[in-house]
C-alpha cells in the first residue's frame, strides 16, 4: 500500500509539471502573438523555476528506490 501511495504522488506531480509546462508554452506563445515582452519575460522565468523543480524530482526519483533508504554500511 505505501508503494502505491509514493507512486500515486509521483505520477501527480508529474502531471502538475507536465500541465505547468503547457500552461507557461500557452503564456508565451500569447505573449509573442500580442507582442508582450513582460508576459513572455514572465512565463520564461515560470519556464526556469519548472526546469529547476522538475530536476529536483528526477533526482528524488532516482532515489526512491527499494534500499536508498538503507545506510551504506
């Protein structure tokens, strides 16, 4: 049961970011459209903080595994 727990919370993360991502492409795309340099400018900064956050749960990820929780000795 608590494995399906933490999977549950990854996969809803993961759709938060993929949704983030859409959201903030959308933005910048009717930023350029309208010619809105501070809305481009501020959907490319949510675009930096994603990229930072989605590497925090790559690597979250990469240690979730069975014996990452273990001591090494």
């Amino acid at each position: 049961m608590r494995e399906r727990t933490q999977l549950q919370a990854s996969l809803k993360r993961f759709r938060g970011v993929e949704s983030e991502l859409a959201d903030l492409l959308g933005l910048i795309e009717l930023g350029e459209a309208e010619g809105d340099e501070a809305v481009v400018a501020e959907a490319e900064a949510g675009l930096r903080a994603l990229t930072q956050r989605a590497a925090k749960y790559e690597l979250e990820s990469l240690l979730s595994g069975e014996a990452d929780a273990n001591d090494a000795y």
